[in-house]
C-alpha cells in the first residue's frame, strides 16, 4: 500500500490559451478567466489518475479539497482522504499550505498539476523530502520534475506502485520570470531540486533514463578522480553549483554546497560558497581548473545558478581548463541536445562556442555543441 | 473466415495454454531417453566413464533437472513454440536494424541434417574437411568483391563481437608502432557496440551528437572529436535512423589525417551491398553480420557471425586459423598468423552453420542478385515510408526530404502528446492483428516514443500493406477507441507485460529455485 498526495492547481495554465505566457499573479488569472480561459489542469490530472485505476486498490490517496483534488478522486471513484487548504479560491499558498500537510501525513509520492510556478511551491513545502511527479498542466513547463505528458505521469504512478524497480533522482525546479518573458526578456531562474522517481522514460527530463550507464553518476566521480591524479598536486579545483557536482562534491569527501561555487586544493576544501571577489584572490595565484554541469532540460553552462563567474575569472582559469560533467541522460533531455553559454561578455561567449567534451562516464565523453 | 480483403486485417487469436514450468511436470524415475551402458569390452579398455572425469570437476550430488519422458516433453515445447510470435508465422517488419529476412528453408536442412556439415569436427586433418574450407575460401572471396577490403575472417560469433575483434586489432596495431592512442570516436546513432566493444578493449569513448538537422554529426564536429589520441573512428553507415552520409569518405579522411584508422560497421548492409563499398570510401577495417544480411536466422541469441574485414596492411593481424589454398587448390589451417596476430576471438573457426548458409545464399543469388535485393529492400522501404508517414501522430526526425535507405526510425511523439498512448502502447496491441511486436529503438531514445521498420527484401507488396493497415488501425484506436489499445494485448496468451518489469528484480524470475522462493512451492 503506498499513500500518495495529489494536489492540482486549478488555474495552472488558464493564461497560456489567451496569450499571457503564464498564470502567476490573481491579476493575470482574472484577465485570463475574463478573456474566456478555460480551467483545464484538473482535466490534466484526471487523465493521469484514470490511467492508475488498475492499482487503485494499492493507494490510499490524500488530495486537496474540491477543484485541488477532491473533485477528481470522486470523478474517478478513487477512495480518499482530503487535506484541508487555507482559501476557498486556490492561490500559491493553498498549494504550499496543502503540500506541507501531505509531508507530516508520510505520503511516498506527491503528484502535482502544475506548471514551474506550482513545482515552485511544492519545493517550497517539502524540499527534496518527499518524491513528486509532475503532471504537466501550466504555461511553463521548463522543471525536470515533469513528466513528459500526463498519460506518461499516469504510468509513472501506477509503475512507482507496482514495482519495486524505482530510484530516485533530483531534478531540477526552474521558472521564469514572467514579468520579463512577457516584456520579451528571457530570465529563468534555478530554485532548486526536487527527488523524482526513475523509472523506464516518462520523465520530462532526463528524456531516456533507463539505462544505469546513461545516468553514470559514480563513473563521472571516478573519471574525474583520475583526471586529477594526472594533474599537478597544487592546482585548485572549482567545483560549481548543481546535482551531479554536488555528487562529486560528496564523492571527494568534501562538505560543499549543492547550489553555490567551492573551492578544494589538495583534496582540502579552500572556499566554500565563494562569491566572486573570493575567487579572485584565490585564482590569482593559483592554476585552476573549473568543474562545472549543465542545467538539465535547459542547458546553460555559464550564466545561470553560477554567476560569480564572472567573464575576468573564467578568461583568468582558461577556457581550456574547463572540465564539463553531466549524466548522458541530461544531455540527451536538453534541446536539441546543445549547451548554452551566457556569460554576459559577448566577445567571451564566442570563445567559449563551438564543440566541447561533457564527461559523461568513466573514460566515455560525449562531444556537445555550445550556442 | 479469410482475412478481411478491404481492411487487410486478421482477427487473430493466438494459442494460450496456461502451461507448467518443466520443473512442474516432473515425476520421479520418468525418462526422456536411457542411454545404454558401454559395451564390457569398451570398459575394460577405458574403465569407467566417470574417471575420465577429473575429481575436482564432479559433483556429489545429483543434479536436480525435471524427470519428464520424451512425449510429454516434445508436447510442452510445441505449446510454448505456440505461445511464441515469429518470422516464420507473421509479418516481422517491425524489427527494424535485424535484417528480418527470408532464410530459404533448403539452408536449414542442409546446415542441420547434411551429415556432411553435421559429422564434421573442427579438429579433424584439414585434408579431411576440405569441403567446408572451399566454403569458407570462396565467401571470403565473396565478401572481399562486396566489400572491396583485403582479407576476410569469420571467427566472431556476432556483430558486437566482430567490433571486438577490430578493436583488438587496432590496439595491437598502435602498440606494435609504438603510438600512445588511447581514444575512439563513435556517433550516438551507430550500433552501440561501436561504442561499447572498444571501451571493454580499453579504450576511452568519445561520442558525437547528431546534428539535429541532418541527423548525424556535421563534419565540424567530428574534426572538433578527432586528436592524436584518437586511435579510430567506429561509425555505422547509414545509421539505425536510415539515412546515409554521402559524404562519409570525407569523414574517413579527416581521420586519417590525424593518424587514426577508420572502421566500418556494416552489421546491416542490406540497403547498399552491391551498391557502394567500403573499399572506396577508404576504411580499414569493416564487419558484416551474415546473420543479419546473408541469410542466416537471426535473432533469440542464436548463432551468428560477424565477418571481419581488413586491408593489406592489417591482414597479419586478423585472429587465427586463417584458411589458406596452395598452388595445386588443397586448402589448409594455418594457426600461426605472422606472428602479429591478435590470436583467437573464438575457439576453432567459427559458426561454420553461418558461413554455409551465406555460401548457399549468395550462390543462389550471383553478383547480380545481390546487388537487386539491395535495391528490392530500399525500394521496399520508400513505399512504406510513405504508407507510414501519413498515419496521423507519426513523424519523421532529422532529414526533411531526404529519402532513409533500407529502414527508418519514426516516432510517436504527436500521437503520444495527442493521446497519451506511445511507442510501448502500439507495439503491445500489435499482436492483437498477428503481427509480431515492432522493436523501439537502441538507447538512448533521443528521438522520442521511437519505432524502427525494416522491410527488407523479402517482403512482397502485400506484406507492407497488411503491416501498414495494422498500424494505421492502431494508430486510430488510440485516437477514438484509447483503452483498448491501453489493455492490449487482449488476444495473447499473457497481458498488460510492462517494460520496466525488466527492472524488477521480483518481476523477473530466472531460475526455478527463485521461481519456488517468489510463489512457496515446496
């Protein structure tokens, strides 16, 4: 028996339709419903949950209170228990609020129809603790923690159920700001992780995780153990923001930070969390080498969640002493399978384009383009 | 009742039999077959059997197999065999990359019951097996006039194998030169064993990403992978998408310019033999599967070979025996190689079977024929590329406008976002019609909810048109009639298989000893 939450946000997506590029805000939802939006994530929702009718039997479901959730267990004549919100018309903090009383009830799962503004708030409530679906239902659907549509969520509950093959894996929470994308400004920001399940492909990213050597984690660790084996003694390591860093991170024995920029010499943490001033001092009189990952369904290698890199320190370590690591998997689930680099210094950027090696594995590098 | 004439579909149930485990059928002291003890005068010559044993290789105790007579054990493979989907019974487009084609009928019963193939033992005097030396000597000749390379072997027991064997080569090459390349590059859509093979050799791995346009990597990108590391490059053309890099040959000489060697994989060469060779796009090393294109069966493990390949320069290298001929044509073993060798891949020469069957084959076809039955199955693949791509939620990625060969890698990406049904979906309702289930595609599934179809040479117009009618149906069920391609299969003998019970170590039960742990059988 597993206990899953579902938690739908009702007005999750109503602006997309009418040309609003998302649905933050009460006054856009009101502009929307007033240009004729129609609700449609709980349609969403449903058509995930009709697919786990075959292990019906095996869940006891917790949902939120009316169009939240409560709506389709009835639809669907799934047992359940309701979790109470705060409002009777649903905004972000009903959603929090909701997401928080799933995590003290010990759900296995959280299934939530949103769109990044709503996986924000799941991650506001219960952190990387509890493991999410998402179901894909808004405007933005830029986070890793969505599956690719809501039949594929559907199968990854009733798989997350049924099986026992499941691993987890954290996957990125990124939104916009909707504000700047409507004004024509793209800005996406990284708000951190959420576990998500692995099982067979279904997720939004990675698309293809399904084989163990596609998401090489402890081969990534292991090459790059060796590549620093092969360099002098003395040479600094910084080792940048992200998930898979954050495991080399731990594979090192180091107590970095999984979301800013370390520093380790000799095996020996110099700096962690280091802003760019700090950096400054300690790439001057030192030879570096810069380990850094890409951000999974989206790309970007400079520019996003590491900007105390700032284009003086990247020209300073070289951009020849940059050591790219991803899992294959992350690689495949971006667009086009490309990186991005925005480094805010053109001329920078241009050097930093071109063809460039990902270590993807243990002796296994993957070569990627960089727009 | 006959097939529907108008909508070429079946109705198609196949045989369920709730059958038992072998182990469950056994009954003590029942028997298959009773040897019959030696003959008084055999042991008073060898003494007993058992002591040719060494003592360290016997067991104490008994084996435990099932005890089941010859009857009861013929009725339970039939019933299994029935329970089975394949080539011989239902259209096997579907499986895109293998090369389903037609094995004539009269190979099997030579390979298998020939007593001229059947009694021959690889360490008999090669005077007394001339017959299947001349086989080997002259498909080998066969193969160097396809191919245009030097030299053949067919010591690899398949097509990953054979990528083996070449990588082994190209070590031994580098490092009796005295050359410190330690790196392969390979493309995402060639075989994966062209990336897997030479890393269990060794080497590092540098794969390219395909070019998102033209489907395999632009040449800029493929000079960016290439060093004085690099000790070959490993690419399958056309890739498992079927399109075909015309300029290949320019790829082989940035390559060589940089030192490295140039390996072609050509597991799959149906589209092109006859047509273009390896010879003069300027590779070194290349393989064949003539389990896939020379008409052997193909598929469940069985036997298979990958034919290696190689130039002048590399010929001291190639695995041991090779077959010889002298001046007055007697064949003969020569198991010492110039000394360069890389040594056996495989004990004695291979899947002689294989060898025999592509002899037939090709003999049966002449030059001629070959190069029409390259031309049957690209011909074959247009018509069904069309057929396909207009089923509604199929599309074709990479290539726009560029025509794929012998096959063609599609996807389900609309169809899924339309109807939350995919690849997986389809390929389980397949069986409903009589079709074998399609295959996905190698990992990774870059291109989304993918489906390879390869309708090779063999089949006839009206074999494409009834696998086309099957999926152009399923397709539209999925549209109006959702759930029951999502229950499917309804008309095999089991249901509702997922893939990632694969996964599952308590979904995959592999011996009987587990099997009784999982269910408590005494």
């Amino acid at each position: 028996m597993k206990k899953i939450g579902l938690i739908v946000n009702p007005i999750a997506g109503i602006g997309g339709p009418v040309g609003l590029k998302g649905s933050d805000g009460e006054d856009i939802q009101k502009l929307a419903l007033s240009k004729g939006a129609v609700k449609e994530s709980g349609k969403r929702a449903e058509a995930a949950f009709a697919l786990v009718g075959t292990c019906k039997d095996d869940i006891l479901l917790y949902c939120g209170p009316g169009e939240m959730g409560e709506t389709i267990a009835k639809n669907l004549e799934l047992e359940h228990q309701v979790v109470p919100a705060i409002h009777s018309n649903t905004t972000a903090a009903d959603t929090e609020f909701v997401a928080a009383q799933m995590k003290d009830l010990g759900v296995d799962l959280i299934a939530f129809a949103g769109g990044d503004g709503t996986a924000r708030n799941v991650l506001n409530a219960v952190g990387d603790e509890v493991p999410v679906i998402g179901i894909p239902a808004g405007v933005k659907i830029h986070s890793g923690v969505f599956a690719t549509s809501p039949a594929a969520a559907g199968r990854l509950i009733e798989a997350f159920v049924k099986t026992k093959a499941v691993k987890f894996q954290p996957a990125e929470v990124i939104d916009l700001n909707e504000e700047d994308y409507r004004q024509g400004r793209i800005g996406d920001t990284f708000y951190g992780y959420m576990s998500v399940p692995v099982i067979g492909s279904g997720m939004q990213n990675p698309k293809a995780a399904s084989h163990n050597s596609e998401n090489d984690v402890g081969g990534i660790c292991q090459e790059i153990r060796e590549k620093m084996q092969r360099e002098d003694p003395d040479t600094v390591y910084i080792l940048c923001a992200g998930s898979t860093v954050y495991s080399l991170k731990q594979d090192l024995g180091i107590d970095g930070t999984l979301l800013g920029i370390d520093v380790i010499q000799g095996n020996k943490l110099i700096g962690r969390d280091v802003s760019a001033d700090e950096l400054r001092e300690i790439i001057h009189t030192n030879q570096c080498r810069l380990i850094l990952t890409a951000i999974g369904g989206q790309g970007h290698i400079f520019g996003r969640g590491n900007q105390q890199l700032a284009p003086d320190i990247i020209r300073h370590i070289g951009t020849d002493h940059i050591w790219i690591i991803a899992t294959a998997s992350k690689i495949y689930g971006l667009p086009q399978q490309t990186l991005f680099v925005d480094t805010g210094d053109a001329s920078l950027d241009e050097e930093l384009r071109g063809y460039r090696r990902v270590i993807v594995g243990w002796q296994e590098t993957l070569i990627c383009r960089v727009m | 009742m006959a097939r529907n004439r108008e909508t070429l579909l079946r109705e198609f149930h196949e045989a369920k039999w709730d059958e038992p485990i072998i182990y469950e059928m056994s009954t003590p002291g029942e028997r298959g077959i009773l040897p019959p003890k030696a003959d008084p005068s055999i042991i008073d010559e060898f003494g007993d059997a058992k002591d040719l044993i060494p003592q360290s290789m016997r067991r104490e105790t008994s084996p435990n197999l099932p005890e089941v007579g010859q009857m009861r054990v013929n009725r339970h493979y039939m019933r299994l065999s029935q329970e089975t989907m394949g080539d011989d019974v239902a259209v096997d487009i579907g499986e895109g990359t293998c090369t389903m084609k037609y094995s004539p009928k009269i190979q099997e019963h030579t390979v298998a019951y020939n007593a001229k193939i059947t009694e021959i033992h690889p360490m008999q005097d090669p005077s007394t097996m001339q017959g299947i030396l001349e086989v080997y000597y002259e498909v080998e000749r066969y193969m160097k006039s396809i191919s245009g390379m030097d030299h053949f072997c067919f010591q690899p027991g398949g097509g990953a194998h054979a990528v083996f064997t070449n990588a082994s080569i190209i070590r031994k090459y580098f490092r009796d030169r005295g050359e410190d390349r330690d790196e392969i590059v390979t493309t995402i859509f060639s075989h994966p064993c062209d990336a897997g093979s030479p890393a269990t050799v060794g080497f590092k791995v540098v794969d390219l990403m395909n070019d998102p346009v033209q489907g395999y990597p632009t040449l800029e990108a493929f000079k960016a992978a290439l060093s004085e590391k690099t000790a070959a490059i490993f690419v399958t053309n056309p890739e498992d998408t079927g399109l075909f890099n015309p300029k290949i040959k320019e790829y082989v000489d940035a390559a060589h310019a940089v030192g490295a060697l140039a390996v072609y994989d050509q597991a799959n060469v149906n589209g092109i033999m006859g047509i273009t060779r390896a010879r003069e796009c300027g590779f070194d090393l290349i393989h064949y599967n003539l389990h896939k294109t020379f008409s052997s069966p193909h598929g469940g493990m069985g036997p298979g070979c990958g034919a290696v390949g190689a130039r002048d320069f590399l010929k001291d290298y190639l695995p041991v025996p090779r077959i010889t001929k002298d001046e007055n044509g007697t064949f003969d073993l020569d198991w010492n190689g110039e000394g360069a060798t890389i040594g056996q891949v495989r004990s004695y020469f291979g899947n002689a079977q294989v060898v025999l069957r592509a002899y037939m084959w090709l003999r049966s076809l002449g030059s001629d024929g070959v190069r029409e039955a390259a031309m049957c199955a690209v011909l074959n693949n247009q018509y069904m590329v069309k057929q396909i791509e207009q089923i509604k939620g199929v599309t074709m990625y990479y290539g726009e406008g560029k025509r794929r060969i012998e096959q063609c890698r599609y996807s389900w990406e609309q169809l899924e976002k339309d109807t939350g049904l995919g690849t997986e979906d389809v390929l389980r309702r397949m069986v409903d019609y009589g079709c074998e289930h399609y295959w996905e595609s190698h990992h990774p599934h870059i291109v989304p909810e993918p489906f390879t179809l390869e309708p090779t040479d063999s089949f006839s117009k009206e074999d494409i048109d009834e696998f086309v009618a099957v999926m152009r149906k399923i397709a539209q069920e999925c549209y109006e009639t959702p759930e029951v391609v999502r229950t499917a299969p309804h008309n095999a003998p089991c249901h509702g298989i997922k893939n990632y019970y694969e996964e599952d170590p308590e979904k995959v039960i592999c011996t009987w000893k587990k099997y009784k742990e999982v269910y408590g059988i005494e």
